[in-house]
C-alpha cells in the first residue's frame, strides 16, 4: 500500500471499500475539515498548486491550474465530473480504484464541487466494468445515507449532488467532451475546442473534468496539506502514482509509488520480466504513447519530466513491458487496430487516417509489405497528428513513429523476409 | 561574258539535256506512288478513322453517358442524351456523331474514361446522301461489334503510352 | 471589432467572428467541405486548415475565432500542406467515379481535388463500401460511398428543417449517413439536402442522370407555388426544364427552396399538358388552330354579352396566374361589360370586400420574420402551406420567440409551441375574441361589448399573457383562417389584437400572386360577383384561367354544377384536365417558365421574370392570348407588345406599398362560440395538390406527403361513431360524398373531421367548411 492508498491489500479484506472502513482510515476528515474551519474555496485551489499535483489521466495538466479556470461568479449550473472512462489498452488503475476505494474518489469530487461552487457531479464510468458501476452506486447511497452528499452535507449550507453515469465502452468517450456529449445522451464525438469546457462544458456550462485519480488524490492534500504531497514526489512532478504494469512481467498489476522512482525499481515490484528473458521494449504511458527500448527505459525514472525527455509520456501510467520474444510488426497492428476501431469517424485525417494505417501495418506483418511502405506510414502519421478535434489522431500516429523510431530495422527484415525476426 | 554563254547555252540545248537527266533520274528510281484501292499505305495504332462504340465482353455497352466527348468535341458533333437504366447506371438514349462536323480530332477517345468511343482504322466508308453519315448508337455499336479485335489490339499497343 | 491580417490583407471584423469569414470578407478563399455559412460549425472535414502566427499546429479556420492583431497564412507552405493531406485523406475512400457521379462538373471535392489533390493515389488498400439506403422519391442516396462524413445534411436537418431525418450512424471508417431504420425522409425542405451535399451522395432523383451541370443554361425566375415568391435558378435543356435550384436571396428564400419549388418542374414537362387549342363540336374535343378557336370564343362571349348581357359572363383565375394575366383577365371583362372577376377561389366570406383598406399582405417584410418575440399563428397549417415562412418561425423561436397557434388542427410545426388552442373552426373567432378581451384585460384597454361576453377559458389567458409580455408581436393569418367562413371576423380580432400589442398584423398569402391579384383588380368592384356568388349562382358563360374548377375552389360542388350548366366555357390551361368534361375552348396557355410575368409576393415585392424555354407546342403565354381575345372582341386598349408594358400599365399610378394594408372598416363582430353540433369540416389544401403544376409533378406525388386523403378525427369521434382506424367510411357533404379511409388523430380537436380538399378524392364534396357526415361502411375494411 502506497502512502496515498488508492489501492488496499487484500487482506483488508472485501469490506474495505465501505463507508466504515474508509472513515477508520481516516476518510472523509479532509471534507469535515473544510466545513468545520469553513476553509474559503481559493485556499483549496491553492493548497492544489502548492502540491503541484498534475492530471492522472493522460496530459498531466496541472489540477490547481485547471480549477483556477473555472469562472467564479457565473450565475447557474456549473458540474464537475470524473473521467472514470478508462479505456486505453494497458490501463486498469481508476477500476481498482474504484472497486477497493470508491469514497476516495466521492470525497475528492465533493471537495471539487465546494472548491469550484458546483452543486453536481457525475462519474462517467467505463461500459464495460459494470459491477464497479454497481459498486459505485452502493457507495454513493452510503455517502448519502451519511449526509455526506446531497443538500446540506454535514450540517453545512453547501450541498452537493453526485451521481454515477456508466458508458457503454468505447473508447472515444474518454476524450472529456465526447464524454460530456455521452453523459448529455448525444453520440459520443469530441466536440471541437475551443470553447473549452471550464466555459462551456456539459449543458453548455462550465465544467471541470478530471480523472479518477485526480480527484482520489484530493482528500490526501487537503489532509496532509499540498507540501507533503508534493514531496512525495519530486518538484513539478507531487505525491505517488498508480502504474499499471502489465505485459511480459512475472507479477502484474498496479503499483502505487512516488512519482519519480525509477523504472528498474517498478520493474523489480512488478517481478521483473518473464521467464528470465530479456527485456526488449516498454511503452510507459498506455498505448498511446510512443514506445521506448528497454535500455532507455531501465535509465529512466517514472516521472512526467523524466519520460518526456527520454521520448516518450507518462500518460496514464500504463507500463505495457514486451520481452525480447515480443515482434513489433505484430504488437504494432495490433495497436493500429484498436485506434482504427475506436475512431469515432467524425473528422477526416483520424475516420480515414487510422484505417489505412493499420491496412498498411496488417499488410506489413502478413508479408505483404514493401520498403516504401515505412515512409508512406510515417507520412501519414504527419498528416493525422496535430489535425483532428481531439488527441485521438495523436494517440494513432505516435505509436507508429515510436515504432519506426526504434525498431524500424525490425520492420524492414519483415518486408525483406516475409516473417518475424523474432 | 554573260552573253557568250547564253549564246552557247541556247545551241548545245543545255536546258534540254537538264531537263532529260531529271526525267532519266527518276524513271530509274524507286516508286512511291501507292494503286489505290489496290494498295493501301501503312496505318499507325492510332489512326483516327471512323468511329465505334465498344462493348464489354459480357456484351454490356461500355458507354457511362458522361458526356465527357460531346463537351470535348470543339466541332459539336456530339449529341447524347441519357437516362437513368432500370439497374440504376446512367445510359445514353442517344449517341449521335455527326461525321460531316466531325475534324478527326481525336478528342473525344483522348476524354472517354472507359474507352467506350474509339476512332477505328476505317477510312473508306461513304454516304450517298448527307444523312448518311450522321451516325446513332446503334450504328456505331455495330461498327465497334464487327472490328472489335481490331480495336482491342490498337488499344493494347497504345496502352503504354498513356 | 478585431483587426486581423489573412495572408498580408488587412480586415477588420467583429469579436466572435471565424477566421473563415474573415477571409471571405477580404475576397480570399479558403478551401473546405462542411462549412457552411446557414449552419452550425462541426469543423470536421478539416480542409480549412490554416497556419495562425503563434501557433504551433494549423488550425481550421471555420472554427478558430479571431483575435486581434492574429495572422493568418491561408497558403503558407504549412497551410497548404495540411490541406493537401487532408485531400489525401477524403479522397483514398472516395470512389474515383467522376464520369458516372451526377455531381461532377459541380462537385465541391472534385473542383478542390484539381488544386489539393496528388495526380496519383498513395493509397493501394481497399476502399469502404456503403450499401445504398432507400430514403423516398427525391432524394437519392444510391452512392453512399461518396460520402465524406461532413455532416451537412444532417445539421440541415437539425437546424433548418426541424427534424433529424438523417443522421451519421456507427464511428470510425464505419460512420455512415442514413435515415433511422429505413424512414424515408419527408421533410418539405428535404430537396436543400442535395444542394448541400460537397459531393454526389445525397443526388435528385428527378434530375439523376437526365442531363451533366455543364450543359444546361441557367434562368432565373420566380416561384409561382406559394406567397413566398422564391428565386429560382431554372437549368434548361433543349428547351427543357431539367431542374430547378434556388437563386439565392437573403431577404426572401435565403438559399434554400422547398421540395415544391424545386421538384414542382416536373409538372411542367407532364404529358398531360395542353399543346394544341381544341374546341368542343357535337360533344368532340377536335384540335384546332388558334385562330378559329379565339374567335369561337370571341364569338361566344359576345353573343352572351349581346343576349342575355354581359353580367352573364363571369371570369375566375387562380392566384398563381401572374399579374400581367389577371389584368388582363379583368380589363377583358370590364370591357365587355361585366364586373364578375375573382382569382380568391378559395376563399368563402367575402363581408369585407369594400371595406378592406388595401391588399391584405404580410403586415411586415418576410425578414422580419426571425426577429419576432411573439408569435400568433391563427389557422395556418404553416409547414405545409408556407415551408420556407415556417423555417423563419422556427428561427424565431429558436431565438427565444414564443409561437401560440389558434387552429383547429395540431400538426406538428417542429418547433416549440408555447400555447395552443385547437377548437372547431366555428369557435375559432371565439377564441380570438376571448385572447383580445384577456389582452385587454392585460393593457387596461376597453374592447367592443361583443368581445367582453366571451369566457376566456385557460389557453386563451395563456396565448395573452405570452402576447402581452411580446416586444415584436406578430399575428398572422394563414390560409384556413383565409378561407374559413368567418374569415372577415378573424381579420377583425386579429387586427385588434395586434394593435393592443403593438405589433405586426398580416396574412400568409395562399399563392404566388394573392398580393398581385389585388393590385391587378382582378376582384369585382362594387357591383360584381365574387368567386363564390358567382358559382352559387350560375353564370352563362365562364372564362376560366389555370382554373381548375374541382380542385382550386373552395365548393367544387357548385362549382361543377355551374360549370356544367353553362352555355359557354373558356378554359386557359397548361394542361388537359376536367375541364373536358364541361368546357367548350381550351386554349393552352403557358406556365412559368414559358412565359414572361410578375408575381407580387406576400410581403408586396414585385418581382418580374422572363420565360426560361419557349412555349411547349402551340401553347402561348396567358397575356398574350388574353390580348388578342381583347382584340377579337373588337375592344380597344389591348395593343400591347410586350408583357413589360401590360406590368406597367397595371401599376402605372400604383404605389404597391401604399396600396398594402391590412386593415378592415365596418365590420360587426359576431362571436358567439360554436354550437351547430353537428361534426364540421376541417380542410387543408395538401402540399402537393395546391396547384396544377405541382399536382402533376410525378415524384412529389409520390411522397408521403402527397398520400391519398383519409378522414382523419379524434379517436373518441371514431368510437362514437363505431369506426375503426383503417376501416373506410362515407363522408357525404350537400349532394356529394367520398369513400375515405377513417384514420385517428387525437390532436384534431372533437366533433370535427379533417378532410383535405384540393384532392381529386374529394372533389365530389361541398364546401371546405361546413357540416358533414360520416357513415361507416358495413365491411368496409380496407
């Protein structure tokens, strides 16, 4: 268990996500705190920066920055809402989450809706963990038997409403607007920016969307205070982190540390790589993320800062790890295929783009590839980055140049040779 | 001294000798002329003579009614009208070439997008009246029907170049 | 206001404004697909990409507001490089059918892809495929491949139509355009869909394959449908009409066009039109040459006007005839003698002739329209009769204007109706009087003693209450309330109301010229008959212009029955049509597109057009004809040469705006609340049989729209009378009846039935209003 405790052991046993047990644990004091010493929200936003706690869901966008956005006097409706749409290959931090610690992240949201004056909130839960949904739902009902949510929450004059909306698993409603477009009961497709959403989010008001993570990291701060989180991590980069690690590990799963700790060391929690193979490669962001050899990565430490300068993104800390058996024609269409299935078809370079990608990669990897083929991907990839509605075409093109980047000699012996180096 | 040569030229009949070694030059040399009908000059791929309609080899008209040729066609000798056939592809209703507008240019087989009109090697036909060589579709689909091998390998020999 | 600079041109433009109409306004270009300047910003297709100082990646100009001191690069090197991969990217799943496609030669991706496109494909893949959807009669979506996703048509739907009939189904490469599960799309501005489409997936299904852009000529010209008076682009061939697209003009069609408009030219090449004059001969039709089929007519009338008199003769046109035929009309009769001319056919109370101040109008420009807060629609099925005026309510209310309707029929308007109330046509003017005495109420005014007896009852509070808050009020009279027989008493009450409010009073014109017709004359001055005296009792002789006398009168009953009672019959018709059976002369005069006039819109413009083609056959234009009947008829003052001279001659002295107005003098209100008890009669005049062109244009009689008529009444009047939805049942009115289908519809209010007129179905019934019966038909299930 982490300092933060997103996740709990399991000897805890399977009651622990419940109201009683989260408040043993010392749950629910940061918001009794706020109301009993009537904290002013501004202060809240400023403990947030102090502990330079940056997004967990991808971008890593400063959280105290982007609640500073929020307009303070604006007359009607404002939300805040969790992106607990999580879907990219690779990542299953936001479900353990949820499934061991759901009051974390009601708690982390209640907090928002008083720092930024919203009176509801919605968790946009991923379609496919439907008894996490359930889980939450029960949850919520706990938080509201308790007086913790709804009108008046502990005696105060601020109330605040929360409810749970499930998707029904696609991949683009995790990009925040397409999500609020989904929660609106419209088709999931991101909507063009700006507007952003701190001015006109769901409804046309101003919203504020950040990840489950984000907002499970919000009692501790409030708690411990922003400085204490921030040392647990390192400067820019505050408090621990939950990696998923998955792929050619012994052991897998998430593993919450201190921003900043090396990779070997996750590695190592993680049981290192299978079977005593090598290492070959890691993708250390979720697979969007451009992928890194494993030699670059065993130097690295796993931070925004310290990924970013080594090529690549933190993301949502999705450490996908592939061994030396691993070919990176196959792993690569594979890739290109999930983002050519879940483009959601609205703008052209991404509807158009991620299909011949993949029809190119699938082509390579049948045999059927020819030399020119590489520079014909890396050209589309420039024409699909940068020049869509939302980061999707990104998340398309980088893993293909990450690939070319690295392993493009790989590639080429598979045209040469019709068949897998590996 | 121009004159003492003239004076010579005009008693030795130079000019008549000139004259008789040009003739006896070509009488001994190679012919060129070509007996006409009997004798035909070569023909290249490209000859634009008369013009056919081809079909498929289902036997399908090639024809899309684009009207590309009669846009094309700087002589306006092109007519075409279309509609829409049962199986929902447009079809001409009529296809007429007016041979007496038409300068061979060649355009309208240069714009077809299907190959559909192509100017064959024909160049001996006639009409007996002036109406005679306003061509309709179903005299041009004959003249594409009947030279249709012909036709075929012209367009193979041109392929490469286009 | 922002000072941009686009590729070194300095523009100036307000805070808010796209980079994209930046450009436009500094006369520059910039590619792209789903902009569209009458439409919501999707920013989808990506080709307007542009580089903007600063930023690092290019953004889409028809999204990216303007901030000042921003410089734009339309044609940058990054520009122009974004641009032509996303080129690349629509074309690799677009089908390389240029020649086939409908569209090319006007074809938005096709003109693009010459500056933007490569001169081959990178792409060697396969391409997607979308399997072609049946969506009705206009619209063609065979080619659905073509489609590049930038979601025009179905914002078109959203926001100008009303109603979603297409949508973008399924994400990715699978996305594709299609109505829900096999609807066919109805909407009656479906055809605008086709002119938005960049590309040839959404094509006319009248105009497919018939003729390519680059060959037809294009005419401008006008509407003759309804009083919108709409430009038209008139594309012939061959002297041929092939299609009709909008002209665009901002302060009246904007540039959309109904499907009645547009699709309405196939009438105009029917086989059923009139190419040759005939004459009647011991009961045969025989073909004649004008000359002797004028001077039968000429003859006829003037034996009429010589024996029995010349008030035997009496003169009908239709309100879609231009103003240059219905003065003609009028000044034939007038100078043999008669006053009897009327082009209001429909209409049945006439109490306010004499009294009406001017030619009932608008009340305010037709732009003016969208800027109205409050809106009162008294008897108008505004959808149908008015498309593209509905469009204009719509983006009233949109704005946050509250409609109220007054009607006895609740179609669906598709947009928010803040009241309504739907009562029997007998209690219409009730109601009115109920709104005007709670507005009173409301404005501390005192109103007439016969307006304070009636109880207002809650809708009526409501519909005040909603007026009087109004700022810009509008009350608008459609065509029921025109033809109702009540209409002076609605005229009335509508005009009060809108004075309490301080607002807007007009009519919704029922046709192209009902304006025109005023200023024409053509409507008999003090002694004349009108259009309904005039076939309540049976004139000798009858020249009917466009007239077709079961369809376009308000009792084809007594119209029938005169027509055939009559010794002479003059019909003017593009088309060979009933009238066989009782006229004595056709003469085949010619539509609008064959022949120069003007028609005068609702809101008093005057608009003059030229014939697109020339006459089909031996048909002549109306003036012309009516001309030389003049000159036959031995009368002076008919030596025009040109249809220009017969306009000026009619407006001559004529201050068109002055001469518009609304208001009514002398009328007593009466407005008791119903009580005949017996069921009534609620017609409507469907789009699609309104006039002679459009009930003969072949595909729009095959929409949903143009459906045979049912007997449509609430579903508590069905179990009174034991009839089930489905079953037919005998509708008889005066001496006729109809077999109609029986269909419920419980927001028709009780005790009425709904049976449209206009339609051949019901030609053998009476009046459009009035007492009817219905009967079940023992077994008569259908």
């Amino acid at each position: 268990m982490g300092a933060l405790g997103f996740i709990l052991n399991a000897e805890e046993g399977e009651r622990s996500w419940r109201l009683a047990e989260y408040v043993k644990r010392g749950g629910y004091s940061a918001l009794k705190k706020i109301i009993d010493e009537n904290i002013p929200p501004e202060n809240i936003v400023a403990e947030l920066k102090k502990s330079s706690l940056r997004g967990r869901g991808g971008a890593g966008f400063p959280t105290g920055l982007k609640w500073s956005f929020m307009p303070r006097q604006f007359p009607g409706a404002k939300y805040v809402v969790c992106n607990s749409d999580e879907g990219e290959p690779g990542t299953f931090k936001d479900r353990d989450i949820l499934r061991w610690n759901p009051h974390m992240v009601i708690e982390g949201m209640i907090i928002a809706g008083y720092a930024m004056g919203c009176a509801r909130g919605y968790n946009y839960i991923h379609g496919e963990i439907w008894e996490i949904y359930k889980r939450f739902e029960e949850a919520l009902e706990e938080a509201r038997a308790a007086k913790l949510l709804g009108p008046n929450i502990l005696g105060s004059d601020f109330s605040f409403e929360l409810q749970a909306h499930h998707g029904y698993g696609a991949y683009i409603c995790g990009e925040e607007t397409a999500l609020l477009e989904s929660i609106e009961g419209k088709k999931g497709q991101p909507r063009f920016k700006p507007p952003f959403p701190a001015s006109f989010g769901l409804y046309g008001k101003p919203t504020t969307i950040n990840n489950t993570e984000t907002f499970a990291s919000i009692p501790y701060i409030i708690r411990e205070g922003g400085q204490k989180f921030l040392e647990l991590g390192r400067p820019n980069n505050g408090g621990t982190k939950l990696f998923s690690v998955s792929g050619h590990v012994n052991n897998p799963g998430n593993f919450e540390v201190p921003l900043g700790t090396p990779f070997k060391k996750l590695l190592e929690m993680a049981g290192g790589v299978r079977n005593g193979h090598k290492l070959k490669a890691v993708i250390p962001g979720g697979s969007s993320m451009p992928v890194l050899p494993g030699e670059i990565m065993m130097e690295t430490d796993m931070d925004y800062d310290s990924i970013q300068k080594a090529g690549s993104y933190l993301g949502s800390g999705a450490v996908i790890v592939m061994d030396e058996t691993t070919c990176m024609v196959r792993a690569l269409e594979r890739l290109s295929y999930f983002y050519f299935e879940e483009s959601c078809g609205q703008c052209t370079p991404c509807r158009e783009g991620t299909g011949w990608l993949y029809r190119v990669v699938h082509r390579i990897e049948k045999g059927e590839g020819r030399q020119e083929d590489l520079d014909l991907l890396l050209s589309v990839c420039e024409n699909i980055a940068g020049r869509t509605i939302c980061a999707l075409g990104d998340a398309a093109a980088w893993p293909v140049q990450g690939m070319l980047k690295h392993y493009r000699s790989e590639f080429e012996y598979h045209i040469e040779h019709k068949r897998c180096l590996v | 001294m121009e004159k003492i040569t003239n004076f010579f030229k005009t008693f030795l009949l130079f000019e008549l000798v000139k004259g008789m070694a040009l003739t006896g030059r070509y009488f001994f040399a190679r012919k060129i002329t070509v007996q006409f009908p009997e004798e035909k000059t070569p023909q290249g791929f490209r000859f634009r003579g008369l013009h056919a309609q081809r079909r498929y080899a289902s036997g399908e008209e090639r024809c899309i009614g684009c009207k590309l040729c009669e846009a094309v066609c700087p002589a306006l000798a092109i007519n075409i009208e279309t509609e829409e056939r049962e199986d929902g592809t447009r079809r001409t209703t009529r296809y007429d070439i007016d041979l007496m507008k038409c300068i061979f240019c060649g355009f309208c087989e240069e714009s077809c997008p299907v190959d559909a009109i192509v100017e064959t090697r024909i160049l001996e036909y006639h009409g007996e009246k002036r109406g005679d060589l306003y061509y309709t579709k179903p005299m041009l689909l004959a003249v594409g029907d009947k030279y249709e091998e012909q036709i075929a390998k012209d367009r193979a020999a041109d392929a490469k170049y286009r | 206001m922002a000072k941009i600079e686009i590729d070194g041109k300095q523009v100036e433009i307000e805070n808010g404004r796209t980079v994209i109409e930046a450009a436009h306004l500094a006369g520059i270009y910039i590619p792209h697909f789903c902009y569209h300047k009458k439409l919501s910003i999707a920013a989808n297709c990506r080709m307007c990409l542009v580089q903007v100082e600063k930023a690092p990646k290019p953004l889409p100009a028809c999204a990216t507001p303007v901030t000042d001191g921003m410089k734009v690069f339309t044609a940058s090197e990054q520009a122009v490089k974004a641009q032509k991969g996303v080129m690349e990217f629509l074309l690799i799943n677009h089908p390389l059918d240029c020649p086939v496609c409908d569209k090319g030669g006007e074809c938005e991706l096709q003109d693009l892809a010459v500056g933007y496109g490569s001169s081959a494909s990178r792409y060697q893949e396969e391409k997607r495929m979308v399997v072609p959807k049946e969506v009705g009669p206009l619209i063609s979506t065979k080619e659905m491949s073509r489609c590049i996703n930038c979601t025009r048509c179905v914002r078109f739907g959203q926001e100008i139509g009303g109603i979603m009939e297409l949508g973008q189904a399924f994400r990715g490469e699978h996305a594709e355009i299609m109505s829900f599960v096999s609807n066919s799309v109805d909407s009656e501005l479906s055809g605008n869909m086709i002119d938005l489409c960049p590309v040839g997936a959404l094509t006319s299904k009248p105009f497919r394959f018939t003729a390519r852009a680059w060959e037809l000529s294009h005419r401008r010209s006008v509407s003759p449908h309804d009083s919108l008076g709409s430009n038209l682009t008139v594309q012939v061939k061959n002297n041929r009409v092939m299609r009709v697209l909008p002209a665009e003009n901002e302060e009246i069609n904007e540039c959309w066009l109904s499907d009645k408009d547009r699709f309405s030219y196939e009438g105009l090449n029917s086989g059923e039109r009139l190419t040759k004059p005939m004459i009647k001969q011991n009961g045969a039709w025989q073909e004649v040459e004008w000359q002797a089929a004028l001077e039968y007519a000429a003859k006829g009338l003037r034996q009429i006007a010589d024996g029995a008199g010349a008030e035997h003769i009496g003169a009908l046109a239709t309100p879609h005839s231009t103003l240059e035929e219905l003065y003609l009309l009028q000044k034939l009769v007038r100078s043999v003698g008669s006053d009897n001319v009327d082009f209001r056919l429909r209409q049945s109370d006439f109490s306010a002739d004499g009294k009406q101040a001017g030619a009932p109008w608008l009340g305010m420009p037709i732009a003016e329209i969208n800027t109205r807060d409050r809106i009162l629609l008294v008897g108008s099925f505004l959808r149908k009769d008015h498309p593209l005026l509905a469009h204009r309510a719509r983006d009233a209310v949109k704005k946050g204007a509250q409609a109220s309707i007054v009607h006895s029929a609740d179609d669906d308007l598709l947009m928010n109706v803040a009241n309504k109330a739907i009562v029997a046509p007998d209690a219409m003017a009730n109601v009115l009087a109920q709104i005007l005495k709670a507005l009173a109420a409301e404005k501390q005014a005192v109103v007439e003693a016969s307006v304070q007896s009636a109880e207002v009852g809650s809708a009526a509070a409501a519909i005040a209450k909603s007026l009087a808050s109004g700022e810009r009020v509008a009350v608008l009279l459609g065509n029921f309330a025109q033809q109702h027989p009540q209409a002076a008493q609605l005229q009335v009450l509508g005009q009060q109301i809108a004075a309490l409010c301080g607002g807007k009073f007009g009519f919704l014109g029922e046709a192209a010229n009902s304006v025109g017709g005023h200023l024409a004359k053509a409507l008999p001055r003090a002694n004349g008959m009108n259009a309904a005296a005039m076939l309540a009792a049976p004139r000798k002789a009858y020249i009917l212009l466009n007239v077709e006398a079961e369809l376009d009168t308000h009792n084809p009953q007594q119209a029938l029955v005169a027509m055939k009672a009559a010794d002479l019959v003059v019909a003017l018709s593009a088309y060979k049509h009933q009238a066989t059976d009782y006229a004595d002369v056709l003469l085949p005069i010619a539509p609008f597109s064959e022949t120069s006039g003007t028609f005068v819109n609702t809101e008093g413009r005057v608009q003059s057009f030229k014939g697109a083609i020339k006459p089909l056959g031996e048909a002549r234009p109306g003036w012309k004809v009516l001309r030389v009947l003049g000159n036959l008829l031995n009368e002076t003052g008919f030596e025009y040469d040109t249809s220009e001279a017969v306009r000026d001659e009619a407006l001559s002295g004529v201050d068109v705006a002055a001469q518009l107005n609304n208001a009514v003098q002398g009328v007593a209100l009466e407005t008791a609340g119903a009580g005949s008890g017996s069921l009534q009669r609620v017609s409507d005049v469907p789009i699609y049989s309104a006039d002679a062109i459009v009930r003969r244009a072949a595909s729009l009689q095959n929409t949903r729209d143009a459906e045979a008529p049912c007997a449509l009444m609430h579903g508590a009047e069905l179990s009174r009378l034991g009839v089930h939805a489905g079953e037919q049942v005998k509708v008889s009115q005066g001496e006729g009846s109809a077999i109609l289908v029986a269909a419920a519809d419980d927001r028709l209010p009780q005790g009425v039935v709904r049976v449209a007129a206009g339609h051949a179905a019901t030609a053998g019934l009476g009046a459009m209003f009035g007492a009817v019966t219905v009967e079940p038909i023992t077994g008569g299930r259908a």
